[in-house]
C-alpha cells in the first residue's frame, strides 16, 4: 500500500500509479471525454467517462462508465480504480450505437449536463449533437440539421454561463478547430461555432483579430466570461500559443505569456489516416490553469501551471508516493523526483482531494500506441507552506506574549488554524 506525503512544497506535486480492475468494460481508451459531478442525492464527488476509441470494445454500444475509487479502510487512501457501465437511457434505438472518439465536450454546469459533438468512428466523420444527463442518467440527441459544425473530430468546447458574462442573453457553448478526413489526408478549422442551450440553435461566428491558425487537439476554457484557447496541432507543428477570444466582440487576441513555457514539437510528418495524440490534459482551477502534457525529449508526462492573472508559466516538480507499486512494467521509485512515462488524448478530472488522468496512449508501450489501462492520481501542494507553518508555530512559542496575538494562543488554536487552511490537499482558496 502506498501513502500520500504531506511534504510538498509550492510547486511541487506527487504522482502516485492507481490500478484499475477488469470490471465490466475496457479500462483501456483514447480520445474520450470525462468530467466530475457533484451528486446531491449521496454527496458524493462522481466522475464519468464517456466513449473513447478502446479498440475491444469499439463496435458495441457507446460506453459511459463511472469510475469508482476504492480505498484504505484506515488512513482513506485510494487503492485502487475500477470503471462501471452505466444504464443509460436513450431518446431512440439509433442512438444506442455511438461507438466514437475524438468528440468535443464540455460540461455544462447550471444545466447538468455533458455536452458532445462530432467525433469519429472507424468509417465517418460525425457532426452531430449530443447530451448526457449524469442524474437522470439519459443520453438526447440534437441531430445535423439544426446547423453547427461540420463533420470533424479532435476540435475542442468550453461552456460559458451567462452569470459570467452579464450581456450574454443565455448559456452557451463554444467549439473551435478541429480537423476532418479527406480520404486519407486531414484538413484543419478554426472556425468559431456558439450553440445558445435555451434554443438549441447554432451560430457561426466570423471572428476577426488575431485568429489562431487551423489546428486542432486544443485546449478550451471560459475565465471572466471570456474564451481561451491553448496549444493545438495542424499535422506538421504542435503549438504551445494561448489565444483569448471577447464573447461580445468576436475579436481574437493573442496572448504573451512569461515564465516556464511548455515545449513544442516541429518537423512533424503528415500520415494518412494517422492522428499524431498531443491534446494536453487540462483543468481550471480559479485563476490558473493547470495542463499535464507530453515532454518529448524525455517521453514523461509534465505538469505545468499558467497563472491567468500575471500570465506566467510555472513548471511543477513531480515527486512519486512512497513506496513502490509495480504496474504494466512502471516501478515507482521512493520519494524521489518523477514523472510518469508520457501519454497522449488523455483527460484530467478532478475527485475530491486530488487530480487524476484517465486513459491516453503510451507510445513508449507499443509500436500501436496502446491505450494505458491505469490511472495516475495527481496531489497537488497544500494551501499553507511548511515555511509559513513553520513561522506560526516559532510565534505561538518563542514570542513575547505580551508582544504577540499569536503567542497568547494556545498550542491546539495554532493547531486548528493550520488544520483548517490544509482541510483539502486541493484547496480551492489557495488555487484562486
């Protein structure tokens, strides 16, 4: 058993390697999507897994799979992983079948309800539209011929409330990019498409500013009532730009970032019927912006953090658990600087005190690019830092009472102040 170390220091985060169990579905995929929800009946943080390419599995019904984490009985740290098929109910029997990968998606959170488009499968290009209720646990679908994009797979959506932008009239959601094939080459979009989710009707928006090029595999959010996009592929190039689109203008702006930039990849070849996996893995969390993406040069997966305010990068230092966990040939080492070996297409959700990526591909597994079959749960560092705790504890012992608040409190208020600041590993305040 394997236990989560306390001792991070800012920037600094702790991968530890979850086994899955062979349940009822393939834990092995790509390309899907994914998302937490908040279940009100049982309080509990859920997450879902929605289609995906898994090869074994790929001409039956359309999966959606709720992952279960099970835990140490004593200390409540996770163990192991395990997905769960869920019944799901159809508007019709057509739709049943959606054996598909590479949709964009995004959850909508006021209308509880996970958003799909497109896609691909083993024959087609898709454009339709998709919605998957996680409480009522149904699953309607918009059709083709209410408009929005074309047939296209890999493109990317964010959904934007109307409460974080007071001059918007409803809910929405925005796709950009994407890429479609054209018997064997791809072509690539960046074009701009607004679904409003009271009407159901599409938009194409013609953006003007500076535009992103056509690529596709990016990485969308909504900050401040405001779209952005990161990254992105065209089939020769991996980028690592950040674009932020005005809502009310459809004006695009390019944005300069400092700090520690992820890298990117050049000299690229084009393959017919090939998709190089580079989409990052991302999460916002308040005012920054996490990403776990590929280091090429060392074939291990980093993490960074974009601090939307300032606009710096900033690299985390990944530390693994203790202990050792043997799993598909990945032997941790104890306590020491890590990164887990690199995995393209995959998703980062977050489930109560920690991150987790599900899925990918591994290249370094396989010439196929096999789908990992395993989880890697992320820790992110406390909110108050061992120097800041460190200085309390001085002030509440070696200080002048009569000189100092902090020396007059007794020992259990420092020690209920700093358990307070530090109740969730992932504290939300310390990350906003």
């Amino acid at each position: 058993m394997s236990h989560i170390s306390p001792h991070l220091m800012e920037n600094e985060i702790q991968w530890q390697l979850i086994p899955v169990r062979k349940c009822t579905m393939v834990a092995n995929r790509y390309g899907h999507g994914s998302f937490g929800f908040r279940n009100t009946l049982t309080g509990s943080d859920d997450v879902f897994v929605i289609g995906g390419n898994h090869k074994e599995d790929l001409a039956g019904k359309f999966s959606i799979a709720k992952l279960q984490l099970y835990r140490h009985l004593q200390d409540g740290s996770v163990v192991e992983a395990g997905y769960h098929r869920q019944m799901v109910h159809h508007a019709s029997e057509s739709d049943k079948r959606f054996p598909r990968w590479g949709f964009a998606y995004a959850y909508c959170e006021e209308e509880q309800r996970f958003f799909m488009h497109g896609g691909f499968d083993t024959l087609n290009d898709h454009s339709d539209t998709r919605f998957f209720s996680p409480e009522h646990r149904s699953c309607s679908t918009l059709g083709s011929d209410g408009g929005g994009p074309s047939p296209r797979g890999y493109h990317s959506a964010t959904y934007v409330p109307k409460k974080s932008n007071r001059k918007l009239q409803s809910n929405m959601v925005i796709t950009f990019g994407g890429q479609t094939c054209l018997g064997g080459p791809y072509m690539y979009f960046n074009d701009v498409h607004a679904l409003d989710l009271e009407s159901l009707n599409w938009t194409h928006w013609r953006c003007e500013g500076d535009v992103p090029s056509a690529r596709s595999q990016t990485f969308a959010f909504t900050w401040r009532g405001q779209m952005y996009v990161y990254g992105g592929y065209n089939g020769r190039k991996l980028f690592t730009d950040l674009f932020k689109l005005d809502l009310l203008t459809q004006q695009w702006t390019r944005l300069m970032t400092t700090g520690d930039h992820p890298n990117t990849l050049s000299g690229l070849v084009p393959k017919n019927f090939r998709i190089f996996p580079c989409k990052p893995c991302g999460l916002l969390v308040g005012n920054k912006l996490i990403l776990v993406l590929e280091d090429y040069a060392t074939s291990t997966m980093d993490a960074y953090v974009l601090h939307l305010r300032s606009m710096r990068w900033i690299q985390l230092k990944g530390y693994s658990s203790h202990g050792t966990v043997p799993q598909e040939d990945v032997l941790l080492p104890v306590d020491e600087p890590f990164n887990p070996p690199a995995r393209g297409n995959g998703t980062l959700v977050r489930s109560g005190e920690h991150l987790y990526v599900i899925g990918g591909t591994e290249r370094h597994l396989s010439k196929t690019k096999c789908p990992a079959p395993h989880l890697w749960q992320l820790t992110l560092p406390r909110a108050m830092s061992w120097d800041r705790e460190r200085i309390l504890w001085l002030a509440c012992f070696k200080n002048n009472p009569w000189d100092c608040h902090l020396a007059r409190c007794p020992p259990h208020i420092i020690y209920y102040i700093i358990t307070l600041v530090n109740t969730n590993s992932f504290n939300l305040k310390s990350w906003m």
